[in-house]
C-alpha cells in the first residue's frame, strides 16, 4: 500500500436495495457482475457520484474524496429473490439484489480523518446511493454502521 493511503472498511447496511446492472436482456435478469471467483463486484467509478455529494453536502473534504480508492470486490449476501424494476409502464427487468449487509475496503488518504470519511459516505448513502444506472431513481442507499477497521494484509 502506498505510504500516502491508509486501507479500511467500511461496513454499510443496505437501504433500498442495491441492484444488479449486468442486463440479460434476452432473460430479463439484472445481475450483479463477479470476480473470476464468483465474488460480487462493485465498479470503482459508481462511488464517485456518492462522495461527491456526501463531501458537499458537509462541506468537508470536497478536495480529497476523488483521491479515495475503492476495492471492487464487496463481501455481502445476494438476496435469494429478485427485484422487480419496471423500466415503462408494462416493461420490466428482475435482479439480484444487495439487501442487507456489504463490507466494502477503500484506501484513504493519510491527511483524510476517518470521522470525515465516515460522514460523507453516510450522507451521501443516504441521499445518492449507489446505482449504476441513474442514482435518482431511489436503488443503492444505505447507512454507514461501523468504518475505521484498519485492513491487515
């Protein structure tokens, strides 16, 4: 780990369901992607909506959520039953779905407090999400329950 990061986890209870994006149109199943080892997986970049507003709505570390670095493999369980996204009035997509529990290990830089990443990933979970696909249409919040387990390698 580079000298200027600190590695953590952050433990986040699942609001409203963080849904899979990995369409099957021919299905009409949403998944979430995976890992060559089955291990759901969060693309980096779907974070950055999530600290950007967390970071202005506390007008505290704007400067260095970008510098913030996600692993993108998330321990969690998949619901066993899918949820039903309708895309149009009679047109929809079943998908698996986050629904209770995801630790999730990021890298943060070392002049960054632990108090102020926690913040921002709270108010940002709570009012953006997390959701591939359009963040407003209410997919992907959760709360921040526990963060600041330094991650031993």
């Amino acid at each position: 780990m580079d000298a200027r990061y600190r590695e953590i986890s952050a433990v986040l209870k699942i609001t409203v369901p963080l849904l899979g994006s990995k369409i099957n149109y021919d299905s009409r199943v949403g998944l979430h992607h995976r890992s060559p080892d089955g291990d759901v997986v969060l693309l980096p970049g779907w974070w950055n909506q999530t600290l950007e507003y967390g970071a202005k709505a506390l007008g505290r570390g704007q400067a260095q959520v970008r510098a913030i670095k996600f692993d993108p493999i998330v321990r969690c369980d998949i619901s066993p039953e899918h949820i039903r996204r309708y895309t149009t009035d009679d047109s929809y997509i079943d998908h698996e779905a986050i629904e209770r529990l995801m630790v999730v290990t990021l890298a943060i830089p070392v002049q960054l407090q632990v108090d102020t990443v926690r913040d921002i990933l709270d108010k940002g979970g709570r009012y953006v999400g997390l959701a591939p696909f359009k963040w407003h249409r209410n997919y992907g919040r959760f709360e921040v329950v526990d963060i600041g387990m330094e991650v031993t390698t």
